[in-house]
C-alpha cells in the first residue's frame, strides 16, 4: 500500500543517510574504499532485490554506489521500499566494515 | 591524448549501439534476458575496467544496464575509451549470447 507523506517523513527519521525525491523515491549514495568494494556491495544488493523481486535502480560512479528505490505497481512508496533500504544499509555495514562511509 | 570530433565520428561508425554526448562522452546501453544477467554483465564490466583502470559510470536499470565512458585526465575522449568499449561489447556478446539485445 502507497505510504502518505507522513508515513513517509517518520520512516526517514529512522533511517540514516536517505533521502526523499518528492516522496516518491527514496535515495542513498555510498562511498567505498575502492571500485571493487562497491561493485561487492552491488552484487549484495543484487541478490538482496532479486530474493524479493524488488530491483533499486543502482548508479556507480567509480567509489560511489547510488541507490533509488520506488514501489512502481503502487505508483510511490511502500513499506517495501524501507525494509528494502534497511536490508541494503546492513549490507554496507558488512561491508564497509570502518574502511568506507556514507557520502 | 583527446581525440578531435572528426575522429571521434569516425571511431563511433566502426563500433555499434555507441553513441556521444557531445563529443565528450560515449554511451551505450544495452538490454538483457533478465537483472541478474546484467549484474553478470556488470561484473565482467568492473574486472575489465579495473584491470586498466579506467572505470565506466555505470547505471542499472532492472533489465538495462547503462554505460558511460570519457578520459577525465584528458578532457575528453581518448583511444582508451574505445578500447574499454570493444572489450565491454564483447563482454555482452558473450553473455547475452542470444539471449539479449541491445536497446
């Protein structure tokens, strides 16, 4: 079920490092150590979105991994999309590890 | 060294699906059977680039997987870029090996 601006507002509180397009995505870049670093976090969060069939839109711009994620069969957010973002974030802990941190 | 528009035009009518944006970058997507094949294919992309260190920026979009190349020391366009662009199409011939297409 589409999340209303409210929802959406509280839920971002919780999180770190996320933002809101329009409240109707929401987006966190991650800076690695290295390329290979963030093309490792890629491939987490492939399998991450593929267990679910819920695919972010990825961006890597050499040591920087952007994720954007939506919810289009409801045309905005959902609480898919946090857990989502939440399953991603706990990948980066993984693996970052102290060696990267969030732009 | 950058490569002048003339040339430019003239590398991008030997390879195909490449396009620039504004003699300043070369670009080419390319669509595959499904996500995880494009992760493959993005996979192969990150050992080929790194391996000359010289990185695309890379957008995936589900089934689509985005490719952009300059030289930034050079301001432009160098030999390099299209060489990282022959390997990466070949990378996707292996790949996608009929099961793909680009777009």
């Amino acid at each position: 079920m589409k999340l209303g601006n409210t929802d959406i507002d509280q839920k971002l509180a919780e999180v770190t490092g996320w933002t809101t397009d329009d409240h109707k995505w929401i987006v966190r870049k991650y800076r690695f150590a290295s390329f290979m670093q963030g093309i490792e976090f890629v491939n987490k969060v492939a399998r991450l979105a593929e267990a679910v069939n819920h695919h972010p839109m990825i961006a890597i711009d050499y040591k920087m991994v952007t994720l954007r994620l939506t919810s289009w069969h409801a045309g905005g957010l959902t609480d898919l999309d946090f857990e989502s973002a939440a399953k991603f974030d706990q990948a980066f802990t993984d693996i970052a590890a102290g060696s990267g941190s969030p732009d």
